[in-house]
C-alpha cells in the first residue's frame, strides 16, 4: 500500500489549468523522482501534496485513507514533509536552533520552562551524523555550512520528528558536484529508513543516481510512470522536452539542439 497516493488531481486557477490529471504515488523505502522542466507543473504538485494547496478534483489517500488536507499543517500531521528550496533556515542562528525549530526539548526548574540545550546539542550531532554530516559544533551559525549541509540539516530534521513521506524541492539545483553527491547519499540514507523520498527534479543525472521509479510531468500532465531498469536517461529527458516540439525545432534549425 502506497504512503501517500495522488489520483487524477486537477488543479485549476481562474481558468489556467495547472494540472490535469496527475497521478502519483510513493511507497516505503522508495524514492519516486518527478522530473519536468520548468512550467511542467512541478511546484503546484508538490504543493497541492503537501497542503497549501486545495486539489480542484482527484482523490488522495494516506495510507489507503481518504484526506482532504485544508493547510500544510494538515499534511505534517499526516507525515507528509516537504523541503522547499529556500530550506526555511535562518542563517545567523545555530545548527541546533535550526533542527529544532521552536520543538526544542526543555528543562523544568520549578514554574520555569528552559531549553535543554546539552539535549538538543547532542540530538543535533548524532541526527546529522547519522546522515554522513560532521559538524566541528552543533551550536555553529548554520550559515557557516555549505549548501549540501543545509539540505541535510533539512532532510534530517524531517526525518527525526517522523516524516513518513519526504517531499524534496528541486534539492541538487544550486549545488557544486561534491555538495550533490553529498545530498544524495542523504536521499539514499532517508530511503533506507523505510521513508518515502519524492525527488523533484529536472536533473535526469541526478534523478538517475538515486531514484526507484521515475514519472514525467510536463504541461501539469503526466506522460509515463517507469521503473529502474526500464527506461534510459536520454528518453526521460526526450518525454521532458517534449519529444514531437524538439524534433521539429532540430528539424527548422537543420542540426540537433
């Protein structure tokens, strides 16, 4: 049974069309890779799963229940995590302050409520150890880390407060080769918790190195659901272009683009 399962979903704005009839879904232990160029639908697919916002039509179901999530703090009760692009940090503060985010295990010393920071500190640096991450200090400004280490202090934050699906925004997009690679390991190390990984990606290299199953968005519809094994990078990133569009384009420009 699929963690979370998206049938048919519409979602219209006004009269735009956004999506039109996309299915998904991701299993335990599976990283299902959603590829699509830019104005695919991508973004308002991820959102629609993770509860900002509302599908115009379609089912969902969370472990083979019905939801109808009203806001994305429906989705998290639900398991559902998603890490945007932006990653949601706040640079000046420490790594810690940044996992916990306002979850912060406290002290109590008689009415007063004090955050247990030698708790939180060691959580912190057993978590991103265990995602491949060495921190010189967990209270060190996050922003003191590279871009593949922010990525995992997200990744790790999700999967430490029982994530059961991880919804990964375009992660690879701004990284160096080195940080790449180091994000997706922590993609792999996530899966093999037993968390769903959807990978949202225009990158079929990346999409390659690490995802079980792989679906096509393009023009808010999906063009084909494959397995590993099934289908070569070159006719992913053909079904993303737009096969007929490029080969008509090479035609006029008289070589291949």
């Amino acid at each position: 049974m699929p963690l979370i399962e998206m049938r048919g979903i519409e979602k219209h704005f006004g009269p735009v069309i956004a999506l039109s009839g996309v299915s998904f879904d991701v299993n335990e232990g599976e990283c299902h890779c959603l590829l699509g160029d830019n104005g695919a639908g991508k973004s308002t697919f991820i959102k629609t799963m993770s509860g900002v916002h509302r599908p115009s039509g379609g089912t969902m179901l969370v472990e083979g229940r019905d939801v109808v999530f009203e806001s994305p703090r429906d989705a998290m009760d639900a398991g559902i995590a998603t890490v945007y692009q932006d990653l949601a940090m706040i640079p000046l503060m420490s790594v810690t302050r940044n996992f916990w985010m306002g979850r912060e295990p406290v002290r109590r010393f008689g009415p007063l409520r004090l955050i247990d920071f030698e708790t939180a500190n060691r959580v912190t640096m057993e978590e991103m150890r265990r995602m491949g991450i060495q921190l010189r200090m967990a209270d060190q400004a996050v922003g003191t880390l590279s871009g593949g280490e922010r990525q995992t202090v997200a990744i790790a934050r999700a999967a430490y407060f029982g994530a059961k699906v991880l919804i990964l925004d375009e992660p690879t997009s701004a990284l160096g080769v080195r940080q790449t690679a180091n994000v997706l390991s922590t993609i792999d190390r996530v899966r093999k918790q037993g968390i769903g990984v959807v990978f949202i990606t225009h990158n079929v290299r990346h999409a390659m190195a690490v995802g079980d199953r792989f679906t096509v968005l393009n023009r808010g519809k999906t063009l084909g659901t494959a397995r590993r094994g099934e289908v070569q990078p070159e006719e992913l990133q053909d079904m993303m272009a737009g096969g007929q569009e490029m080969a008509a384009l090479e035609a006029s420009l008289g070589g291949t683009v």
